[in-house]
DNA sequence: GTGATTGCAAAAAGTTTGCAAACTC
DNA sequence: GAGTTTGCAAACTTTTTGCAATCAC
C-alpha cells in the first residue's frame, strides 16, 4: 500500500485539518489508481477495507483531495463525475467508446499547442482544458465486422 | 417567429409522430436560439408561449430534437445539460470563463485535423468530439487587473 | 376512433447537508 | 477539552417514467 503523499498531511495541518483513519483509507485508495473511478468505486473499495465508511464521508473526501489538486475531476457525461490522480501524471485527453463505454487515454503535443496559441488569441487565460472524443474503439468496430462477416 | 425547419415535419411524418401545439411551441422556440440553453431556460420561454407546458414534455422535446439531430447536447459539467441548434452552424468548440461562467466559441479547422490523425493512428471511428478550455475570460482578467490597480 | 402525447406526480440517480455522537489533536 | 469529522438519514437537483386523460390524424 504506497504511503500517503507528504503534500496531503502538510495540506491537512496547514488547514487544521484532521487525518482520520477513513481519511487515509481514503485518500489512499483514490491516490494509488492508475485510472478513472468513480465515487460508487472508491466507496465499495474503502469498505472492503473499513466496513463503516460511509458514502458521505467518500464524497466529502473526494471534494478535499480535488480542492488540493491531488485528482482531477473528469466528466465523461453519463451523469456521474469520475476522478484520476492529478500528480505524477502528464496531461492527456481521452477517447469515449459509445459503444462499450472504454475509455482510452491519449496526448498529443501539437494539439495542446494550439489550443494555447487559439487562446491566447482571444485573450483567454487558459488554466486546463478537456478534450473528449466520441466513436467506436478499435476492439468493437472489429467486432461489428465480424459480425458483419457472417 | 422563425418557421418549423422542414426537416422538423418530415421526421415526425415519416416516423408516426403528431405536431402537437406543445412540440411546435418547444421546437420553435429550441430551434431559433443563437446560443445555448438549458431544459429549464427553454420550459420559462415555452410557459410565456402556453402557461400550461410541462417540464415532462420539454424534456421529451428536446430528447426528440437531439435524436433528429437538430439539437445538440452540450455538458459544461455544472450537473446540467445545455443544447444548441445544430443545423445551419458549423462545429465549434468551447472557451468556458471559470470566474464570469460566460462562455465564448471558437473553432479552429488545424486542432480538428490533428485529432482525427490521432483517432485514426489508434484505430479509433471519430463520431464527434468536443474540447472545452476553461480559464478566465478577456473581461474577466482586465476587470481583475483594474482592480489590483486600485 | 385509435394510438400518440400530455400533465401530473412519483421515481431515479448522483451528490450534498444538518445534526448528534465520536474522534483527533 | 475544543473543535473537527463521521455516519445516518433526509434533502436536493436534474432528468426520467407510469398512468389516466386528452388530442392529432
């Protein structure tokens, strides 16, 4: 189980905030993901490890982590928000299957580029920004071809 | 007040539905907007229309304009979807003000391009795709500047 | 007249909040 | 001990749905 990072205790003393057990449970489980999850997620894994946790205490914990910019909130639209570690990671922007729902990660300099230089040339103070892009992932248009194929 | 698109007719023909008082009144009303709403915003317009419309049919309007293509869903991810004509008006994409919450399009046809050479680099089927930056906007920031100034 | 559509109210689904009890520092 | 945090349940927000009455074709 990787430590708690040092950033999350300095930023609970500096704010005189308490580090709880369901704090730590928490924050460490959401911390170590290498991927997006959602609250419900991270609810069923912090009871795995603590039966008590309850579901308010999760969201009320995601809030401080995303306030202390240690995850990021994600928003692929389906009515839910869903979280990644912010730290440690570099920016990259995602392709939605509608089909099977994958989520697949991707960075292109070029892009980010530009969005910058379109910005900044409309007086825009960029601070992040999301790319989502929608289609079908390799694994199901094969799949359709297959099907198609019989 | 802008003519029901064409379009708008055939499809209900064509599929069985009827032209009720309450559709033409929200299609109407939905389709000549310059910029995007909200299911709320557009049940107040269509209530000073027909006091009687309901949240209910709204709804089930603006499902039926998006499944036409004729609106588009936008989620600038304050827990509620916006729409927008979707005829007549090329792709854009978003700059969304993080302090003022105003939101200004852009487009540019290079940023396009570049995303579908990295969609298909992954064998990924581009259906659409949507980029937000958020940020602070031009008023924003001249407005945070005159205020340091004082 | 027949079957689609409406309005209403209740249900969903995800998230937030008030409060008394429990816990951290 | 003081003051934060928790768990619970209830509240909230946006959107969807079941149903009987109504309306378009």
């Amino acid at each position: 189980m990787p430590n708690l990072p040092k950033k999350f205790n300095d930023c609970l003393r500096e704010k005189g905030l308490r580090l709880t057990t369901q704090r730590a449970v928490i924050a460490r489980l959401a911390l170590s993901r290498a991927s997006h999850f959602t609250a419900d997620d991270l609810l069923l894994w912090a009871r795995e490890k603590d039966k008590g946790i309850s579901r308010a205490t999760v969201y009320r914990t995601l809030s401080l982590l995303t306030d202390l910019e240690l995850l990021e909130g994600l928003d692929f639209g389906d009515g839910r928000l869903c979280y990644e570690p912010a730290e440690g990671r570099n920016h990259h922007d995602h392709l939605v299957c509608r089909q099977c729902g994958s989520i697949t990660e991707f960075h292109c300099e070029a892009i980010e580029e530009l969005q910058c230089e379109v910005a900044d040339k409309l007086d825009f103070k960029v601070e992040h920004h999301s790319l989502k892009i929608y289609g079908i992932c390799k694994d199901c248009s094969r799949r359709t071809e297959d099907d198609e194929r019989r």
